[in-house]
C-alpha cells in the first residue's frame, strides 16, 4: 500500500506522467486465482477460481490501475499489460521462483 500511495502521489504531483504496469507470474501452467473484492488489500467479497498464468497478470495490472484511478490517476495515463509467464526473471521452477510475480511500473513522460 505504501508504494501504490507512493505511486498515486508522484502521479499527482506530475500531471505530464504517463505509466505503464506490466503484470507477470511464475511459469504458465493454470493456477488457483483469487479476486475481486472492493479493496485490494482485503480478502472479503474475493471469489476463487481456477486461470491462466496470462489472466493473473492481467488481474495483477488491474488492480493497480483501478487503485490509481480510485485515488485520484485519470485513467487516459495508465496502460496495462498481462505478460503471464513470458519474461520470468529467473527459471520457474527454481528455489526463488517468487521473484517472477511481480508487477513492474514503467513511468514515462508525456
């Protein structure tokens, strides 16, 4: 929560900034997902189901656009991208495999 407010202030203070959230997860096998829910750090209101390692990085980048819109980022300056298991950082299978879900902010100006 501290680096999205983080985020949203930078964006705020700098109206000619424009940012990219690229959403990645380790490997690309399907995987129990869970989402939705009115406030992304909260479990209540969530449903569980099972999706693609593409469709997790798209709920991943999603969520933090609608965080930033919700706080205030008009949403005309935020792109998204689901990459799934495409650009790991490291192979998927060893022991630091958690490094590949991430979500990567690229912040350019307009």
């Amino acid at each position: 929560k501290t680096d999205l407010d983080e985020l949203v202030r930078m964006m705020k203070e700098n109206p000619g900034y424009e940012i990219t959230i690229h959403g990645h997860c380790n490997g690309k096998n399907d995987r129990k997902i869970i989402s939705g829910g009115n406030d992304p750090f909260d479990v209540h209101g969530t449903t569980q189901f099972v999706g693609s390692a593409k469709k997790l990085s798209a709920l991943r980048a999603s969520a933090i656009r609608d965080y930033a819109i919700k706080h205030g980022v008009e949403g005309r300056r935020i792109r998204e991208y689901a990459w799934g298991g495409r650009y790991p950082l490291i192979e998927h299978n060893s022991a630091a495999s958690r490094l590949n879900d991430r979500i990567e902010v690229e912040i350019r100006k307009d």
